[in-house]
C-alpha cells in the first residue's frame, strides 16, 4: 500500500475503498493533528478538528478536484477549522510544552524501548536533545518545520496557505529556522 | 517542497517526525476517529453540498450585529438554499449540550432537517417559515441535513460546534 500514490489512494477511498482510507490516515493524519495541536489548541478541541477535517474530506472526497494535493488540502482544512475552535473558545495559549517534557521524562525514568535499556537512553537523549532544542524555537520556525516534517511534499504556497505564512516568507524562514535548529543541536553536543 | 530540500534538511525533518511520532503522538480515539469517518454514509451525487459562507466565529462584528444573536451564527448556502444557524449552550436548567436554531430558505420547501455527529443524529421538523430547533446536540463535529419528504436533497459542511 505504501507505494500507491496519494492520488490514487484518494481516487480509491472516494469510492468506498475502506483500506484506501486507513492508508490515508496513517500517511496524513499526523500532518492534521499538529496543524491542529500547532496553533495551540488543547488536545481535546485539536481532537476535534482532526475529527471534523477527516469528516469533511470523507464528504468531499468523491468531488475534489485535485487529488494530488490532498496533503495541501488536509492542511489547509486543519487550519481553518482550528482558527473558528481558537475564535470560540477565545484562548490563544501555545501548545503546552510541560506536557511534552513530562513524556519525555517519563522516557528518561522508565527506559521503556522495544530496543531495551541502553538503547532506549541513548534513544531517549538524542529525541531528547532534539526536542528541547526544537522547543526553543520561535512559534512560527516551530509550526512551519512541524508542517515540513509530516509532508515534506508540500509546495511553498501549500505550506504557507495551510500556516497563513506570505508565499514569499516560506522560503527563507524555513531555512532560517533549520539552520537555528542546527547551531542549538551543536550547542548541545548533537551533530546533526 | 522535496526538491527544495538538501540531504542533510531531509534527514534533519525525518528525524523530527519521528521524535514528535513518539513524543506528541497522534492519540489512539484520534486516529480511531479518523479511520471512523471514512465509513460515514455517502451522500448520493444527486445531493447538493452547502459549503460555509458565514462564521460569527470568525467575522464577529458584522453578522452578530445583523443577526441579533447570543450564539455564535453561521451561515451555509448555494444558489437555491439559504440556511442560517445559530449554535448555543442550553440554557441552564433545561439539560446538557448544545442548541441549533435554524432559518431555511429554499425553492421547494424541505419537511425536515437532521444533525449529525460522527456516532449519532437527531431530526426535527421544518415549519412552513422554514425555522427549526434541537436540544441536546453533542459539542464537537456536526453537519446539517435537508430533506424533502423522504429524499435527502443537501448537507452542509461539517463544522465544530
């Protein structure tokens, strides 16, 4: 299944393909869940709009017109359904990176990999590293990398339409900001 | 945006998804949900769709101004059907959930509307003004139906309420 195109995935579910579906959600639905949990929504209310953005794709998928961009249009849905749940629930807080730190110490105590427990610390600090230092980022190099790294096939205008990021800006911001992630990584005795 | 990307950026992003794969997963009745929507029943070709071209939400001023209402409105539509839509917590003492409030307007008048959410729906009939109501709607995902007679005719797009 992995080597289907999306397109064809999409031509598939449109037409009742339930396996075609799954496959679209393990490709894409962590692209929508951090859309989502990226313009700061609670896990309860990013919950659902991943719910209402794979609803929305189930009714619409039969008409939409280009296939090839589900990724952009999931992204692009994600986003506007997240803004109405941010405009109602009137909260604009960032995710809650405590939350993320918890897990990861949670790792730390527990050693708890399949690859057992030297493996799982060596693992865990270099997820770790990464995290923290993807953590120290500013929100706009935080949610456009998010972005990239679930669909990295996306366009620059996809990726800007889905963060309300200026075409122009993509471009060097996403550099800019792999280069921050980079020198933090050094900082921190990672070679990335 | 591939292309765009050197080595070293390709495998810098990789090693990001997978460290927010473990550390920020999509959770379980998530991705459940998901693979859940996909067996939502189709509507036929026939069916019109009602995309969303209001939102107090998001336009606060202008439409709440208009419209007069406490909650927040919404409005769905195409060149046929005009439906407005006010969401809104029950009042206090009159139970749990969310009120719709509805005003349709359409060529051939529709006998009655149902709400749905991902697990359940609930109808009401239309009032030859066109004004409906229902109680007791469950907060989160929810779309508008239209029926004549028996004969589904429109859906709305689904929205978070």
């Amino acid at each position: 299944m992995s080597r289907i195109s999306t397109s064809e995935l999409a031509r598939a579910a449109g037409a009742g393909d339930q396996a075609a579906w799954r496959e679209l959600v393990r490709r894409y639905n962590g692209l929508v869940w951090t859309v989502a949990r990226e313009h700061g929504l609670p896990a309860a209310d990013a919950a659902d709009v991943t719910q209402a953005t794979w609803l929305a794709l189930a009714q619409r998928l039969p008409r939409l017109r280009d296939p090839d961009r589900l990724a952009a249009w999931l992204a692009t849905t994600a986003r506007r359904q997240s803004l109405r749940v941010l405009a109602i629930r009137r909260r604009e807080t960032p995710l809650d990176w405590a939350d993320v730190h918890t897990v990861l110490d949670g790792i730390h105590v527990d050693g708890g990999y399949d690859a057992g427990p030297d493996g799982a610390v060596l693992a865990a600090d270099a997820d770790g590293a990464l995290w923290r230092a993807f953590g120290t980022l500013p929100d706009r190099c935080r949610q456009l990398l998010r972005l990239l790294a679930h669909a990295p096939e996306l366009s620059y205008a996809q990726a800007g339409r889905a963060l309300g990021i200026g075409l122009g800006s993509v471009g060097p911001t996403r550099s800019r900001c792999l280069a921050a992630l980079r020198r933090r990584l050094e900082s921190a005795g990672v070679h990335p | 945006m591939t292309e765009r990307h050197t080595e070293h950026e390709r495998a810098l992003l990789a090693r990001l998804a997978e460290a927010f794969d473990r550390l920020d997963p999509v959770p379980s009745a998530v991705q459940a949900a998901a693979e859940a929507a996909g067996r939502q029943p189709r509507p036929a070709p026939s069916t019109r769709w009602l995309p969303l071209l209001r939102d107090t939400a998001i336009e606060p001023l202008a439409l709440a101004l208009r419209s007069g209402a406490d909650g927040r409105v919404l409005g769905f539509g195409d060149p046929a059907t005009a439906l407005r839509v006010e969401v809104s917590d029950m009042d206090i003492g009159m139970g749990a959930g969310l009120r719709v409030t509805g005003l349709l307007s359409t060529e051939r008048p529709c006998g009655k509307v149902s709400v749905c959410w991902p697990d359940g729906v609930a109808e009401t009939p239309v009032d030859p003004l066109g004004r409906f109501e229902i109680d007791g709607l469950p907060a989160g995902p929810l779309c508008l139906r239209l029926w004549q007679a028996d004969r589904l005719v429109a859906v709305t797009a689904w929205f978070v309420g």
